[in-house]
C-alpha cells in the first residue's frame, strides 16, 4: 500500500487547493476531513470544494448527510477506512485533506471506540468550558487532566466520561502508512486571510444558504455547533445585527486556527511547509519532492 497523504493545516491557508493539484498529479482521490463539509446544504459557510473546484477529482465524505442527522467521529473513523479500503482496491492513491484532526486521527490510528456509543466533537465548547464540563462530570475522578491547550485530550475525557468507557487506548499507533503535510503560515497572514474569506462567503450568497436553513436550527447539532452556522442562531432567532455575527465568524475562525496549530503540533509526526502565497506553485513542488 503506498503511503496515504494527509493535509492538515489552520483555516484558509490553501489545503483544498493543494489536495486538488497533488491529487492530478499523483492519480489519487480525496477523502474530506472536514466534519461541517460531511453535511449537505452546508456549502458557503464550509467552504466546500465546489463541482467546478473539485476539477472531476473523486471527493469521498462530502454531502452524505442531512443537516438534522447526527455524525460522530466513530461514524467517520468507520466510512473512512471503508474508502480507505474501497481506494486502495482500485489501485489509486490516497489523499486526506480537512481541518478536524480528531476525525482524522480517528481514521489512521488505533482509536477503539464502542459501538453505538455517542462521540461528540463539541466544537461549541472552548477549551475552558471544556475541563470544566470535565471536572464538573458525575462519573469524574482519579482522572490525570492534560494540559488545557490539549484539545484533543479533553474531547477524548468528556466522551469517556460520557459513555462510561474505560481510560485506555493506543491512540498513538498508526494503522496505515502516511505522509502528514502541516501547512503553515505567519500568523497575522492566516488571520487576514479568515477575515477576507468570511467577507468573500458573504458576497458568495452565506445569507441567503444561512436563511435556507433557518428551519432546521432546532433540530440540527451540526447548525448550532459548526463555526460559520452556530454564530448565525443569534441573528436568526434573537435579532442580533448581522455586523456582530460576522466579527463573531471571524474571532470564532482565527481561535479555531489557533487550535488547529495546537492540535497539529502535539498530534501528528508532520513534515511543516510554509506555504509560499505569492506562487503556490511552489509549494506544490515542495510537497511533490517531500512525497517522493
């Protein structure tokens, strides 16, 4: 099996563009990493790779689920080794591109989960909120707490103690052989880039997908926890200004960035490329001669 490319990276800084142009040129396909693009009708606010973008690449795990339908990170550690096998099987490569390490992570190591146990990824908690929802647990105790900028720690406490499962895994253990790509980038640079792009969804028609669905708020996990909707309940059910709701998409997006960096930091053996914004080709050679 030949090593399956994985490109992780904060928000807006060029995955999907890169996924695409590796995916020409090594006959792969592309597996979504991104638990908001798993959804359909949730195409602006995700940025999801349009038809057009997509550039008839084969795209896996994007649009398999309605708004009101729930999917955990073991529902998609199960579909992505599916494809992972599916993929494989027809002699293609492998390329993984997404922002929700946990999902990915999920996918290529031995993460053992239960069966019809709920995983939640909590992305409407902080850090903070977090520890506290951890220490605060009926079924908390004698648990050593990681440091709170592990993230991906604190998720895996909360839905143990959630569950009632045992604290033990060999989360470390790579299941496949991989490549792990971390973009990166000046940090100011990435925090102006999710600014103009939160604009650019606005001007794209992100109003008029947000009032599309506006009944579905209620009943949809994904609308009130997903960055890019959740901010939008407010606008749509308590009248906030659609001003306030765009700064909170942007302050929302740059700390998820933040914590993307975190996560990829601690959670991945990567090789880091600063991403060269002026000619992008660039850093497509770069990555090309990393994989060879």
């Amino acid at each position: 099996m030949q090593d399956i490319i994985v490109i992780i990276g904060p928000t807006g800084i060029g995955k999907t563009k890169l996924s695409i142009e590796l995916a020409k040129k090594l006959d792969a396909e592309i597996i979504n990493g991104d638990s908001v693009a798993i959804y359909k009708g949730l195409d602006i606010g995700s940025a999801k790779p349009t038809k057009e973008e997509q550039e008839g690449i084969p795209h896996h795990l994007i649009d398999i689920k309605n708004v009101t339908e729930d999917y955990s990170v073991f529902d998609y550690q199960k579909d992505a080794r599916k494809k992972i096998e599916e993929i494989t099987s027809r002699g293609k490569r492998i390329i993984i591109v997404g922002g929700t390490g946990l999902y990915i992570k999920a996918a290529l190591y031995d993460y053992k989960f239960i069966e019809n146990n709920n995983y939640n990824s909590y992305n409407e908690l902080s850090n903070e909120e977090l520890l506290e929802t951890i220490k605060s647990h009926p079924n908390f105790k004698d648990i050593e707490l990681p440091n709170i900028n592990n993230r991906q720690r604190l998720v895996r406490i909360l839905n143990k103690l959630n569950n009632n499962e045992p604290f033990t895994n060999n989360k470390d253990k790579l299941l496949y052989p991989v490549k792990v790509i971390s973009l990166t980038a000046p940090r100011e640079i990435i925090y102006e880039r999710i600014n103009n792009r939160v604009d650019k969804m606005l001007a794209n028609g992100l109003l008029e997908e947000i009032e599309s669905l506006k009944d579905y708020y209620p009943k949809s996990r994904i609308l009130n926890s997903g960055i890019g909707y959740k901010e939008f309940s407010d606008y749509l059910f308590k009248n906030k200004s659609l001003d306030t709701v765009i700064e909170e998409i942007k302050k929302d997006s740059r700390h998820f960035a933040k914590r993307q960096f975190t996560f990829n930091k601690h959670q991945f053996s990567a090789k880091w490329i600063t991403v060269d914004l002026n000619n992008f080709n660039n850093t497509v050679e770069e990555v090309l001669n990393y994989i060879k």
